[in-house]
C-alpha cells in the first residue's frame, strides 16, 4: 500500500490517470474537494531516502507512535527514538562531546574528534533543538549539533532550554538570550551563528526577534530548519502530511502547542515573521525543509517575506523527504544538508571583518 495523498484538482489527478468524479462544492468556495490517488515516491529521492520513507511509513500505519494525550508516554518515546539517532550519528561523525553551563543554562559544547579547524577557532554555533518545545534535549539536541560541528569544523553551543509544559514563552527565547549573551564575552557577534530544526527553527526566528529588539548586536547568520517565525500553516499542513500518511495538520497551525499557549498573536518576539521592520535587520539566514514537510509552506512564506525585507535569505528544499529528515545521517540527503548548512555559515560568518 502506497502513501496515499489527495491532489487538488481533478485536471492532475485525470493526467496521473486517474478520472475523479466531479465532487459537491464544499462550503467554503475556496476549499476544493481533492479526489484520492497514489502518490508515487519521489524520483529524484535517493534510493535510501526511498527505503528509509518506506520504513516510517510502515510504522505509522502500524500505529507506531506516542500517545498525543499523554506528555509522558511522548517524552520516553522520543528519547528512544533520539537515543538511537545519536548511536547513528556518532558511527559516522566522530567529536568530542562535553556538558557545562553558560549564563546558568545547561548547554552541551561540541567539537570536532580532530579539533576545531584553523580558519573557525574565532567562530561558534548555536543550536536549537526541535521537539515541539517539549522534548529533544540532551540526545536529541546533539543528533543536530554533532555532524554539523564535523562537517564545519567548528564549535556548537546546543543549548537545554528549558521545556514546556513546565515552562512556556518566553523561557526558552530568555534561555537563548542568556547563553547568547555569554558567548558575547568570547565571541565577536558576527562570528556567532544560530540555527535549529522545527522547534528550534521557530525558537531561531525568536530568538533573533528577542536580540534584536534588545539592541543586542545580531548573530553573523542564523539557519531556520523545519520550522520559522510562522504558523505551521499553508498547502503544506494538508499535503505534507498527507504525503506521509498522517492527518493533516489542525487548522491553528501549532499555535495551541503548549509552549506557544501564553504567546500572543501579535507579539513580533513569537512571530517575527509579521513586522517587516524588524525582519529588515535579521542576519543572512538559510531555510531548509523536505518537499513532504508540513513547515514547508511556513518556510516559502518566510523566504518571501525576508528577501522583501531586504535580506539574504536562501531556501533549500529536498523534494520526497520528510519533516527533519537530516536526523538521519545516512541518507545521502541528510550529508548533503549538513554540508550546505556548514557551507552556508563558513561563507556569512565574519563578513564585518572582510
């Protein structure tokens, strides 16, 4: 049984040969009734991406997953499931792992086995793990952070903020602030990048939202992954999630996600996709998302939104490959992002020095 996903209008779905009866109009008149077809995998995946999507989807229609209810049963599940990416990513990329705290925030500090390379001993990266704001630090957190140090040869900050339901906005952008701050003292600002994946994607967006309406000065270049300074909303929600066998996303666009629960919508720190003004003096940033990412439609949105702003924002996407797909560092599509990310902050940071 293929991954099923409903096309939008009947013309393609009669082109991929599949001759939908003509639906009744939903009420709303902008809502088009989408008839049901198979989607194929994606052609120009990897044949490993093919197999690794093959494998999640299995587990899905198994039922494989968390209880939604039950914060718990999530937190065991995911720490399982981080726990065995970490046994992955650690075969392929050797580094050196310690455990400290800056400002009062718990952090891990990573560096390559063979050392920070030459040319990056003046430069650090911030990562922001995903997680939904609630899960994703310590294994979670350094699956992101270690193929990057490697692979860039410098030195990541993956900050433990703190998680909600515990703790909800703004405790995770002070958390940030704080280690920022910190790394301050070592640390020319533009020689500081920050990136994360989903969560962490939409925690870098408000993160540099927070230094900036600080009058700190702003990171070199940031990397949003997965995730932004949007709602999960858009094509995507539906068809990303479609694509991969789940519902499509709740029509709140993960505003009712716990940790968002006490943002309000016009608060430009939790959604500093919406104020140009401020959007005009983020950093050079790097989007990236799989073409079967429910954030993919967030991310489009943000590109837009920050080239209208005037910034150098550039937008990766894997087509066939899923929400935070580069957790597993196998696929010859994960090795190719991290080389792009490692790319992406070795030519942005330090450019007020050149």
């Amino acid at each position: 049984m293929r991954a099923r996903l409903l096309l939008c209008l009947a013309t393609a779905a009669t082109s991929a040969g599949v001759h939908a009866q003509p639906a009744q109009a939903p009420a709303d008149t902008a809502t088009t009734a989408m008839p049901a077809t198979d989607l194929p995998y994606s052609g120009f995946a990897s044949d490993a991406a093919k197999a690794k999507f093959a494998e999640l989807l299995a587990e899905v229609r198994a039922g494989k997953a968390p209880n939604p209810t039950d914060i718990a049963d999530q937190r065991q599940f995911y720490q399982r499931y981080n726990d065995a990416r970490l046994q992955e990513v650690q075969r392929r990329y050797p580094a050196k792992v310690s455990e400290l705290t800056l400002a009062g925030v718990s952090v891990h500090s990573v560096e390559p086995a063979g050392g920070i390379a030459a040319a990056q001993r003046q430069r650090v990266l911030i990562n922001l793990h995903g997680g939904a704001f609630m899960w994703g630090a310590g294994s979670g957190a350094l699956v992101e952070a270690i193929p990057i140090a490697t692979v860039a040869g410098m030195r990541v900050v993956t900050v433990d903020y703190r998680l909600a339901p515990e703790h909800t906005y703004p405790a995770a952008v002070d958390d940030v602030e704080a280690v920022y701050r910190e790394l301050l003292k070592h640390y020319r600002a533009e020689n500081i990048g920050i990136y994360g994946c989903s969560a962490g994607g939409v925690l870098t967006a408000q993160a540099t939202a927070r230094l900036l309406q600080r009058k700190l000065p702003a990171p070199g270049a940031i990397g949003m992954f997965c995730g932004t300074g949007l709602l999960f909303r858009g094509d995507s929600g539906t068809l990303g999630q479609l694509a991969v066998g789940q519902a499509p996303m709740g029509s709140d666009g993960g505003a009712s996600l716990p940790y968002l629960s006490t943002a309000k919508a016009d608060d430009v720190v939790a959604y500093p996709m919406q104020s140009p003004e401020l959007l005009a003096r983020f950093p050079p940033s790097l989007l990236l998302a799989g073409g079967r990412d429910f954030a993919l439609s967030a991310l489009t949105t943000a590109q837009r939104r920050l080239l209208a702003a005037g910034v150098d924002a550039r937008l990766i996407v894997f087509d066939g490959l899923w929400h935070a797909f580069f957790v597993f560092p196998d696929l010859p599509e994960s090795q190719e992002a991290y080389a792009r990310i490692g790319e992406f902050f070795d030519q942005q940071l330090g450019r007020a020095q050149r």
